[in-house]
C-alpha cells in the first residue's frame, strides 16, 4: 500500500474556511473517478496554526503505478491547478507499507 500525504499552508487573503472546503470537494469527488484511489480524506489543522500546515489530503492506492495515475489524471491536474491558487506553498511525503 502506497500512502500519500499532502499538506499546505493558505494564502493570508483567501477565507480559510471556503478555501478547506472547496480543496476538501475539488479532491473529494476524485474518489470514484480516478479508479486507483483506495482511500482518501482531507483533512483540517486545529492545532498550532503558526506552526503547521493549514489542511493535508492522505490517500492510498495500491502501489507506485497507482499513485503516479491518480497524480497524472486530469481530473487531479485539473483540482492541482486551483488548488495552487489558494495556497503559498507545499510539503509531501510518500510512503510503503506492507497492507
């Protein structure tokens, strides 16, 4: 199982909370479009707001091809391309596990 985390900080000037909700359905309604998705969930940060990141996607597919389908679909490149409008910055890691 591939697992794939993605987090980001908002722009100062957007509304924070209709900016989580709009990258929450932007990459939401991927689930069941991109087949390679397994789980998927977004996420916002209730803690330490000058310190960590203000919300992070976590999906899972089944191994690397999947992933690099699932960051390739146009679907995803499509919600990538709005969601760095909201957005300063990025941070992402990619791991295995044996599930």
């Amino acid at each position: 199982m591939i697992h794939h985390l993605m987090s980001w900080p908002l722009r100062a000037d957007v509304d924070r909370v209709a900016s989580i909700e709009r990258v929450r359905t932007l990459l939401m309604d991927l689930e069941g479009k991109v087949d390679s998705i397994r789980t998927i969930a977004v996420v916002e940060n209730i803690a330490y707001p000058e310190a960590n990141n203000d919300l992070a996607v976590l999906a899972t597919f089944d191994d690397v091809p999947g992933l690099e389908a699932f960051v390739t679909h146009p679907l995803h490149q499509a919600a990538v391309a709005e969601i760095h409008t909201l957005v300063t910055g990025r941070a992402g890691i990619d791991w295995q596990t044996a599930d």
